[in-house]
C-alpha cells in the first residue's frame, strides 16, 4: 500500500468461512469480513461492547436470529445490528449464504472530504458545493 490504495477480491468460494478484508486491505477504522455460510452453516452467538455491525446479503438468505425475533434478509437488503444485541447468523438453505459484515465505533465525523471540479483543481471544496461532472461521450464507453 505504498501510495495509501490497496486492492482485494472478494473469494466467496474459498474454503474459508471468513475472508478477513480488513486485513487483506489495510483498513484500521473499521472491521470488514466477507463470511460465506454453507447449507445449515451459522455463525456463533454473539454480541460486540463497542461495535456495531452492518450486514450485506450478496448470496442467498441470512436468517439473522436476535433476542426475540428472526428476520429473513434476501440478496441486496442490509441490516444494522446495535452493540449490545445479540444475534446469530443462520444459512437455513441448500445453497450458499454469501455476507459482507462491516463493523466500527466511534462517532462518525460526517463529510470531511474535499472535492474538485477537475483534476488541474488544487484548491477544491465541500463535496456538496461541486457539482457531479457531466457524463462521458457515448464513444468513450466500452462494451
């Protein structure tokens, strides 16, 4: 990571049921693991002191079992998991369950990104005062 960019691709055929990303990418801020469930597969019950959790469904569906109630998440949908509850993640299918588990605390800081109009733009501004670039010219688009 020498110019402060680093790359991973996520495995969900890996033998592993946790791809540490986090780990693989250098981040310090935050917990970021892809998990893979196979069929009947759950994860521990557990519960964090300080972190919470957001769950990705990207595979499958996560039955997510918390104090006393269950919900049933589907490809795209996302759930946010406080610190103190505890949950067990539960693959309750014949086919895989494929979830990217993001996890931090702290107060988040809210925008402290600057933005430029153009890559000649030193100066830059709030994100919120520079408007998105026009699109790309439809001959620069590839299949």
């Amino acid at each position: 990571m020498e110019n402060g960019v680093s790359t991973a691709k996520l495995n969900p055929d890996a033998e592993e049921r946790f791809q540490l990303l986090r780990r693989e990418l250098g981040v310090t801020s935050f917990g970021l693991n892809l998990m893979t469930f196979g069929p009947g597969s759950r994860s521990r019950v557990h519960r964090h002191e300080r972190q919470e959790e957001v769950y990705l469904v990207m595979e499958g569906t996560l039955s997510l079992l918390l104090e006393d109630e269950e919900l049933q998440l589907g490809v795209g949908e996302l759930v946010r998991v406080a610190p103190d509850v505890r949950r067990q993640l539960v693959n309750r299918r014949r086919t895989p369950l494929v979830v990217l588990a993001l996890g931090g605390h702290g107060e988040h800081e809210g925008r402290d990104g600057h933005a430029y109009t153009s890559w000649e733009d030193r100066d830059g501004g709030s994100p919120r005062d520079i408007p998105f670039p026009e699109n790309l010219p439809e001959t620069d688009l590839s299949e």
